[in-house]
C-alpha cells in the first residue's frame, strides 16, 4: 500500500494548506495519507469533506516520566473529551505563534493578521516564498514557538500515559512516531507495549535503525508504519510531497509486521 502516515500542515508547523497537501497526494497516488498536525486536528477538521483515504490524525507531545518531549501518533481518531479540550487550547496558541512570529519578523500587521488564521496561513507562506523566502516563515514560527513553549506550551502536554488513555477515548489507533529520537527511554519497554504501532519508516532512522526497529515491532505483534514527517521546507521536502512509501502487506492495521527483513 502507498502511504504517508505522518504529516503536517500549516494549522500546526507544515507549509502547506490540508487542501494543498490532499491535492499533492491524490497527484502522487497515495492510498492512504495521514494528515498529524502537532496537538491539533483543525487542520483536517477544516476540509469540507474527507475523503475516504484521507486518514484522520494527530501528532500527540507527551513527556516521559523524566520529562523527555515522546511524541505519540493517533491515526482514524474521532476526537473528543480531554483529547479535543486539549487540541482547541493548542491550535489558539498556534494561531498566537504564527501572528506573533510574522509580525516580529516582518513588523506587518495585515500579514501578521492573515497569520493567525490557519485558513489564510497559506497565503503568507506563499508570499513570503515570492519575496524573501518560505524558509522566512518557519524561522519566524521557530522563534515564537520557542518563546511561548515553556512558558504557555510544556506546562500543558500531557504524561505520555494520559496521553494514550486521551487517544483511545477518541477511538485513535495508536502509534510511537520517530522512536529513534529517543531509544534509551527507561520505560521505553512499557511504552512500547501500550501502543498499536511502530513508525519503522522515518527520516531519522537509517535502514539500520528500521531493520532494529521493525524487529522491535515484529517481536511485539505491533503494527509498522512509515512517514517523511512531511513538513514542506527545506532539503527533498521543499518541492512538495514526496512520492508514497510502500508498505508490506499487512503492515499498516494488522496485528503485526510481516515477518520479512526490510529491502
């Protein structure tokens, strides 16, 4: 199957609309696209109809019980509960990043108004492209963000164990995004066993790293999932989406990876 199971759009730190990154997909002939923006779903929420291989997500940050940022995938979710609570609290902030962000790096208040509506953030994405630069933009989101995380951001993310327990509640299956970020975790072995799903494919784990963590997935019965942690800015990423990753038959839902090596 042609897939892309982690991606990001401009409601959270993507550049691209959710109508843009649907469109790029459907052209590259993805089966199933994952639209995971950070701690917020407004993004696919906002399309005015899903289609049906369009896969409903988040990219859920969680800490570990050592404070280590885990991020958590929830995939086919119907939000609800603590889950959309905590997901409208952290698109408002968002919104106050982006405007923030454009009008200190630009000091224009119609640009930064424009900014802090996701469903016209695409617009400033695209003029700064034509004029100073895309790249403008993530640097003017960086620096907000990094104001704002640990004074508004950090003390509101979740234990990665009330995490998970919000995802099921939203019906999500649940998967551990890039865990090559963070392999010495000491309750790695519990995280492990409370997810559904292992991301094997991603940009940060060379075929070593998948090999390792697709063994780790086989030896538990867990699902494999594969990404390009889309976010559109820069190296192969900033010309549009990238072509599909096919996955082994039964990688995607099954109880478990195909007991093959990877290729």
């Amino acid at each position: 199957m042609l897939v892309g199971l982690h991606n990001h759009t401009c409601f959270s730190d993507g550049r691209y609309s959710p109508a843009a990154l649907v469109a790029q997909a459907e052209a590259l002939g993805y089966e199933r696209l994952a639209i995971t923006d950070h701690n917020s779903v407004a993004g696919w929420q906002s399309l005015e109809s899903l289609p049906a291989w369009v896969v409903p997500g988040i990219e859920l940050s969680t800490l570990s019980d050592g404070g280590t940022e885990v991020h958590i995938l929830g995939l086919w979710l119907e939000p609800q509960g603590r889950l959309l609570e905590h997901t409208r609290t952290f698109q408002n902030e968002y919104n106050r990043v982006w405007r923030d962000g454009i009008q200190d790096a630009t000091g224009d208040a119609e640009l930064a108004t424009l900014a802090f509506d996701p469903t016209t953030r695409d617009q400033v994405i695209d003029h700064l492209g034509s004029t100073v630069g895309a790249l403008k933009a993530l640097h003017a989101w960086a620096a907000a963000h990094s104001d704002a995380y640990l004074e508004r951001l950090r003390p509101r993310i979740p234990h990665w164990r009330d995490g998970i327990a919000w995802l099921r509640e939203s019906q999500a299956t649940v998967g551990l995004a890039h865990p090559q970020r963070y392999p010495d975790l000491p309750e790695m072995e519990e995280l492990l066993a409370a997810v559904d799903a292992i991301e094997v494919i991603h940009p940060d784990h060379p075929l070593d790293r998948q090999q390792y963590w697709l063994e780790q997935a086989q030896k538990r019965g867990k699902a494999c999932w594969g990404s390009h942690d889309y976010h559109g800015w820069s190296g192969s990423q900033r010309d549009g989406l990238l072509p599909p990753i096919g996955l082994e038959d039964g990688w995607l839902s099954s109880s478990r990876c195909a007991n093959t090596p990877l290729s």
